[in-house]
C-alpha cells in the first residue's frame, strides 16, 4: 500500500487559506461558545463577527467536539489515507494536542505522528504549511516526520497587543505579567517560550514600538538562513498588519514562502482587535 499521508491541524494554527483548500489537509474547528449559540470556528462565524461582537460579550472557546475528530479521520480514511501528521497548538495553552492523541491512538487504520507545536497561530499555521510541502515532494514518513521535528524546533511567533483585556479573560494570561497598564499605552510583546506557554519578551510604548522589537527579533532569527516560511497575521487591522511585513521586507526579511491573513476566529477571542503577530520557520 502506498503511502498516503494526511495532515490534521486545530483552528488554531491559524493555517493559510490556500494551504486549507489542498487535498489532505483538514481542519479541526474550536467551537466558540456565546450565551445563547455555539459555533464552530471558521465553520459557521468568521473573525470580523468575532472581532465586531466583543464589547457585547467576550465568548468562551473549547475544545473540537469527539464526533468532529471522528468524522474527520473517517474522511481522511475513506479519502484513501492511511497515514497522518498532526499539528496542533501548545498543549500548554489548549488541550486539543491531547484529545486528539487519544483519537488517533486508538484508531489502528492509520500510522500517526501527532506534533505538539509549543507555537501558537500563525507559528503552527506555519509547520503545517512546511509539513504539508513535504508530504507532497517526500514520500517517506519517517523521513517527513523527522524534518517537521526539526522545524518545529525552529519556528518563533511574535504577537503584539494593546490590551490584555481579552488573554485575562481567557485565563491564557501565562508569564505574561499583568500589570501591564492601559493608561500607559504599552503593548506587550509577546511570544511562546520552550514549553510553549506565553511569555512578554518587552512591553513596549505604543504598538508601532512593539512592530520594531518584533522586527528586529524575527531578523535575528532568521539571520543568515535563505529558506525559511514568514507568516503575518492581524487583529482586524489590516493596515497595520501589511505595514509590518512591509518593513520585513525592506529590512531584508524575505521568506521562501511569505504568508499574511486575519488572526481566525477563536484566537481573536482571546487576543482582542489591534493584534499584530509575525512568525518565522526556518526550513
């Protein structure tokens, strides 16, 4: 049997739209969860819903539903699939890493690897982009698997913000220190440290000090390196978010493959509007 391999991602990774609509590639939605209707995430409500329904009422995220697992690995299946590699965020700030592997263990149809990111949004949209690039020139699993190892090692995620408002609410706050102040205009930098839980690298005064540090930290680690994948990604701020990777360019930063989109719904639940985020994967 030949090998066929799928990739499984959380709506979290924030994967891009033209890699979502590739043969092979599923998605797992987050339901988001209001007073009075749960939706699916990127399903059945989209970011700007999200984003223009936040000073009514923040709502809760949870976990991709058993039977939306199993329905999809019974897709992937019936699709032909026998082999998969998974993506999924931090299991340090969500727990679909471990509801998954619990799916995939016990279904013998398939050879799995399940990867637990330690990244967040566009930094997993990311692996998955570089895992699925493989997948389609490498036909060898173990071969696949083990560069996405090494990729997943080698990713960093940059985000943002101007208020903690929404991370505090979500209980995602991590090391991220709270007292950030409101009236002092600073925005957090903020990124996924080695276990994967989130973690300010600066508090910057005003967002476009914060694009800098962000900038210069993304060159940094880039450095030398030619082949590397470069995601932008923004809280309902389009503007701010081209400007960054604008900047990126003209610095130099060019990726193989670069990458720019609105932060997806769930995750916009829990870092508000006027978020700019960037990642690097180094190939």
């Amino acid at each position: 049997m030949t090998n066929k391999i799928a990739i499984i991602v959380d709506s979290c990774c924030d994967i891009p739209e033209e890699y979502l609509n590739k043969p092979g590639v599923y998605e797992l939605p987050m339901q988001i969860n209001y007073k009075d209707k749960t939706y699916l995430d990127r399903v059945n409500i989209t970011s700007k819903q999200v984003y223009d329904n936040l000073e009514q009422e923040i709502p809760k995220t949870s976990l991709p539903t058993g039977d939306s697992i199993q329905r999809t690995l019974d897709e992937a299946y019936d699709a032909g699939y026998n082999k998969i590699i998974s993506i999924s965020i931090s299991s340090n700030l969500s727990g679909t890493y471990n509801f998954l592997s619990t799916f995939l263990e016990q279904d013998d149809r398939f050879t799995y690897h399940a990867f637990d990111t330690k990244q967040v949004a566009i930094g997993a949209g990311l692996i998955a982009v570089a895992a699925k690039d493989l997948v389609d020139t490498e036909d060898n699993f173990e071969t696949i698997v083990k560069q996405v190892e090494k990729i997943c090692a080698n990713t960093v995620t940059y985000f943002c913000i101007p208020t903690l408002t929404y991370l505090r609410a979500g209980g995602r706050i991590g090391l991220v220190s709270s007292v950030v102040g409101g009236m002092l205009k600073l925005a957090p930098v903020i990124t996924c440290n080695e276990e994967g839980i989130y973690t300010s690298i600066a508090k910057a005064r005003g967002m476009k000090k914060g694009q800098k540090i962000m900038r210069e930290k993304i060159k940094e680690f880039v450095g030398d390196h030619k082949d590397y994948l470069i995601g932008v990604s923004h809280g309902d701020d389009e503007q701010a978010g081209g400007n960054l990777l604008a900047k990126l360019e003209e610095n130099g930063v060019h990726g193989k493959k670069e990458f720019f989109g609105i932060v997806g719904p769930a995750l916009g639940v829990h870092t508000g509007p006027g978020l700019v985020g960037v990642a690097a994967c180094l190939l």
